[in-house]
C-alpha cells in the first residue's frame, strides 16, 4: 500500500470517570488503548467487536468529535486533530463524515428534511440559493428519496428513509472518507439491505472510502474489504476479509465467528461452537497482559503478565502470544 | 396428540386517535409438549403483540382482542378474570422480555425480584425462598448465586440481567416459556451462551418454549416449526428445515435473501423494496403483493393459508393446486442473485 487515505496511529482515547479534589484524574475508562491501523482509498474498513469494545470511540474520534488521549488520526498524512484545532478544520471536517448509528436521534426533529441535508452546504458556503435548492433535491434522489421529501420533517419517514436522509446529510459537503457507525443495526432486515446497497452504490459512483462500524460478523463479511476485530479497546486482529474468515489466528475472532448463527437448520445443526465463558471485563479496570485472557480457552501464564503487540504475518495482523508459541 | 396450547383466530386491535391498529389478524397456530415454535417477524408485524396476548397481558384500553380463543388445557386465555390470569402468569406460562435492561427493578435486589416468583403463588418460608432462589441462578449458570442475591440489577452485566429474567421465569417450573426477542440487545457471545441454555432448559425439563425473534439464524438453530409473520397475519408455517431449503411465500423468501451469510458470498443483497403497509388500514388483497416481486392480478383477492405440502402452510396464491407454475423447489434456487 502507498500513502493510505487516513491512518490512525497509536491512539489511545481515556474518558475520565473521577477526580481527585484539585482535579487530577483519579479513575478513567480505557475505551481505546494503543489502536493503530490505516485504511486505503477506495477501501472499506470493517471494525468489529462486541459493546463496549472501543469501536465507536475509534470512529468518532477519527471525525474528531473526541480529541485523542494519545496518538495521531492522519489523513492523506495531515495530522486531523492538529487541523482542527488550527484555521483549516472547515476543510478538514469536508472531506471526513459521518453517517450515525441512530436515525430517530441524529436528525434535529425542528428541521425540515431540505435543511438537514442543506446544512453542510451552508456551513461550508458551497452553494446558495436555487443552487442550493438543486443540490439539496440531487442530494436526495441520490439516497433514493423524492424532491417532495425536502419539505416534510424526520417524523414524518421511516428509520430506513431518516437513515437515507442521514447518508445525503454526509454526501452533502462532498467528502472523501465515511465512517459509518452502526448505520443498519436500528433498522429492520429488509430495509438493512436497502441501505447497505446504498452505501456501496454510491462507494463505486463517489469512489467513496468507509470506514465501516458494526457488530454483525455477517454484514461486515459482506461489505468490507479488511476487518478489524476489536476487544476491551485494542485491536485483536486486522486482515483481508477472506482470509480473516478463512483463517481466524485470534481465539477471541475464531468464538466470534463461531457464535455467529447461519440461517439455515442443516449448517446450524453440525456446527460445533466454541461457547466462551463468563462476560467482558469492565474497560474501568480492564485486566493484566492480555485484555482476553480472562475469556480465552488458551491463556497461558505469558497473557496474564505480557500484553501481545500486534504482529504482521503478510498482510493478516494479530497480537496474541499463541502464533509465535 | 392433545397440543398443549392451541390459539384459534385470534384478532387483537388497538384503538388510536388515528384509527384501528389491526395489529393481530387471524392468528391460528397449535404448541406441542416439548416443542420448540419460532415466530420471525419485522418490527410491527404483531409477533410481540401475539406473544402478550398469550398471557393476557394486552393493555386496555387501547388494545383488545377482537376475537379468536386461546386455549392452554381446555381453558380460554382470552375468557379468563384477572385472578385467574395472574395464577397463569410466571406460574404454568411465563415469559422473558426483551430488554433485561428495563425489565428488571432498579430498586429491588436480586434475591427480592427472584422471590417474588416463589411467593406469589405459594406459601414459603424465607430460608426455602433463599436457597431455592440460588438454586435457580446457578441453573442459568451465574457463577456465586448466595452473593449475586444480594445484588441490585445495575450491577449485573447485560448478560446477567437475561440470566436473571430467565431465572425468574424459571421459579414455577413452567410447561411454557414465552421468549420474546430474549437476545436481541446481547452481544454475539452471550447471545451463543443463552440460546445454549434454552436447549439445555428444553432439553433436560421439558419446557415448551416459544421463541419470537426476526433474527433467521437464531431461530434456524434453536426452533422446530417456525411461523413467518406479516402485517399481522401469518403468512407461512413450516418445519423449521422446510421453512429454510423450501420457503413458499415470497416475503420468507425474500427474508432469507436480504441477509449476508457468513458461510456465503453474495456481491449484492436482494432488499426488498417499500415499505411494511400501515395496520390502520391494511390493503385489500394479499397485505405483502406491493412489495412483491410475483406480483400478479389473482393478489388483489387476499390469499387465504393455503397447505401447500402437508405440515406446510404459505399465505399465497403461488402455494395454490390450481398455480400454473408450482413454487415448490423450483424458485428458491432460480431467484438466488448470482
């Protein structure tokens, strides 16, 4: 890979749960610890792990909505937090955005739909006037919606149709990168596959790059190019999708895929699935080594002390002290 | 053989300021000892709706059922006085809710919610309660059960707090559980491990269970028959493997298309176009033909449950002797997208 369109480098976001009387931190949520990956143009990123996992932190402090604890968010090599804090952050938040895991609370009820979607023109002086209008009622027929929609408010459509108006919304200011948090898990099965064909029409029309957040193993497999796996913060193991799926090196991505249930009665029956044990740690005191180790049906003394770094076999990364055991 | 329960025509509507919800239309379906039934379902299509009516738990005013019996050994769900409900409830049918977030008590320990179960239909004294109480969570597999009672519900995990609904409805050792979306707001690992349990409960106590859920794999794993739900109808009834390698009515089959699978590739989802059709006033005609892809004139006339294969029902004409072109086989392959 040459230069990747955004890359995140040791990136570490703590949220502070309690201070000391003069206000020094006393007790912080590790929600993301040390996660370095980068994401090609083009691409889709898939970034993967269970609630609570870190995984929507990563992606909205790549938008910059967090400022990071520690670490760099690069995009085309310009550090993005260093931009916006400085004179050029318009620039910067055009060319990344973000689509919203929630489509009933991420659209300002008060706002017309044309508004909404109108917003990031004006913020960004791109368009005024009948100009503005048109772009609005392109932006629209783009994510499958009529002209008549702009007038009407959010609570007048359906998730599916809000989750559209969302995706114009983002559209709107003409970016290069997406990162797209959960954007089908609040919608009904019939209407997830509208959106997600959506998002990858206007991927191959825009040559959009996503980063794409989820929790559904299925719909990552079917929309990503690479995957990250994620838990308790730190990434367990990035590869291309078919090699991820193929051969899964980390126990904890080998019982996520295991876990998965397959619609069909005759796979599900010979399946044996690796069932593991107990819940996730609390991020407020996450364990020792290695973060899976309390759930691993591997661990060996050496996870309990030694935290694995991630390691690149070719282009499959994995931090887990089994590969070089 | 006997079924254990048996739901007859049974209608449930809502009354808004907007209008009649038909929320239930003519719901039939029969639950075997021991069996395990799977209701699969969008948001809307009256799976929830069908599972409180079971234990008479509808809110009404607004809602009320319009018609239809619901017949659990030779008595009337729907007929009986809120004394004989309350009986019912948690003791021979009893249900485990969706959100182990809400459902439980804030302020109420543990061992207090779970007693509860105990208390309320007999007379125990509170050492019994105790130990019996413990029994159950560590049947549900909670690691330390004596400690965990004396916990509130916040300080259990997500994963704990189901654990906790199923424990509870669990105490009376009931012949049906009602599992209404039981691992929806779970993660993937901890879903793995209560769809195990509710094997293991089936297996080893014989419990009926009836699981409502729109996720196709969940149910493909853990159900025998399934009903498909539509638009408050049920539009197809199946053994559960039927349901999967023959699906007779477009919208399961269009179902079963529209979501990835992780043992498949599939460059492009087949969605379904439209939208679910509004229950205040629901077409005239098969409730799904505007968003069908065999669509034809016959639709406009509402199809009724039609036995395609014995055991397997599908709300469609496709399904019908008469159908010039018999679905059976032949149009689940050819409609699978390249």
């Amino acid at each position: 890979m040459n230069q990747p369109l955004l890359e995140v480098r040791g990136l570490s976001k703590f949220f502070v749960t309690a201070r000391s009387l003069l206000g020094a931190p006393r007790a912080a949520v590790k929600a993301v610890e040390n996660v370095s990956f980068a994401v090609a143009a083009g691409e889709t990123l898939g970034l993967v792990g269970e609630t609570g996992c870190g995984k929507s932190t990563v992606a909205r402090t790549i938008v910059g909505l967090y400022a990071p604890t520690a670490g760099q968010v690069l995009f085309r090599g310009e550090d993005v937090h260093a931009a916006l804090a400085g004179s050029d952050a318009a620039a910067v938040r055009r060319r990344v955005q973000m689509i919203f895991q929630d489509p009933y609370a991420s659209l300002n009820p008060r706002m017309t739909v044309g508004d909404i979607v109108g917003e990031p023109l004006d913020i960004h002086g791109l368009a005024a006037g009948g100009e503005r209008r048109d772009r609005i009622l392109h932006l629209l027929d783009q994510v499958g919606l009529s002209p008549e929609h702009a007038s009407r408010f959010p609570h007048e459509f359906s998730g599916g149709q809000r989750q559209r108006v969302g995706i114009a919304r983002a559209l709107a200011a003409g970016p290069e990168f997406l990162a797209c948090d959960e954007p089908i898990s609040a919608l009904d099965v019939s209407i997830q596959a509208q959106v997600v064909n959506l998002l990858q029409d206007l991927q191959e029309k825009f040559g959009l790059t996503y980063l794409f957040v989820a929790h559904d193993l299925s719909m990552i497999k079917h929309i990503s190019r690479r995957v990250a796996v994620m838990y308790l913060g730190t990434l367990a193991e990035v590869a291309p999708v078919g090699e991820l799926y193929a051969r899964p090196l980390h126990p904890y991505t080998q019982a996520l895929l295991s876990a998965i249930p397959i619609p069909d009665p005759a796979v599900e029956q010979g399946r044996r699935r690796i069932i593991l044990g107990g819940d996730v740690p609390s991020p407020l005191n996450p364990p020792a080594g290695c973060k899976f180790h309390t759930r691993c049906p591997h661990a060996f003394d050496r996870c309990r002390s030694e935290a694995p770094a991630l390691a690149a076999y070719g282009d499959h990364h994995v931090a887990c002290h089994l590969i070089t055991k | 053989m006997q079924p254990l329960l048996s739901v007859e025509n049974l209608s449930v509507n809502f009354r808004t300021y907007a209008g009649t919800v038909r929320a239930v239309r003519d719901v039939s379906f029969t639950l075997a000892a021991g069996e395990i039934l799977g209701i699969v379902g969008e948001s809307g299509c009256g799976k929830s709706v069908t599972a409180s009516s079971l234990l008479g738990l509808i809110p009404s005013p607004p809602g009320e059922v319009a018609s239809g019996r619901i017949l659990f050994d030779g008595q009337d769900i729907v007929k009986m006085d809120e004394a004989a409900l309350r009986k019912l409830r948690g003791n021979a049918v009893s249900m485990i809710f969706q959100d182990p977030m809400t459902s439980l008590n804030p302020v109420l320990t543990v061992g207090s919610q779970l007693g509860e179960c105990f208390t309320a239909h007999q007379r125990l004294d509170g050492r019994t309660v105790r130990e019996r109480s413990a029994e159950l969570l560590r049947l549900v597999g909670i690691p330390a059960p004596e400690a965990r009672l004396g916990q509130y519900p916040h300080q259990l995990s997500g994963g704990m707090r189901q654990r906790v609904m199923i424990a509870m409805a669990l105490a009376m050792n009931p012949r049906i559980l009602i599992a209404d979306e039981p691992t929806t707001a779970l993660d993937v690992t901890i879903q793995a491990q209560i769809i195990d349990l509710m094997k293991k409960l089936n297996s080893e106590l014989g419990t009926s269970i009836i699981l409502i859920s729109h996720d196709l794999g969940v149910v493909a794993g853990l159900c025998e028959k399934v009903l498909v739900m539509y638009a408050g109808q049920v539009v197809e009834a199946a053994p559960v493997a039927e349901l999967y390698t023959r699906p007779l009515h477009p919208y399961t089959l269009g179902l079963l298309h529209s979501v990835p699978r992780l043992d498949a590739v599939r460059t492009r989802l087949a969605s379904i176009d439209g939208q679910p059709p509004d229950l205040i006033a629901p077409p005239a005609g098969c409730a799904f033909a505007p968003r069908c892809r065999f669509a034809m004139v016959a639709c406009r006339e509402a199809p009724p449950l039609i036995a395609a294969v014995p055991g397997h029902q599908s709300r469609c004409w496709l399904a019908h002797p008469d159908c010039p072109q018999p679905l059976a086989g032949g149009p689940a392959k050819e409609a699978e997208p390249a």
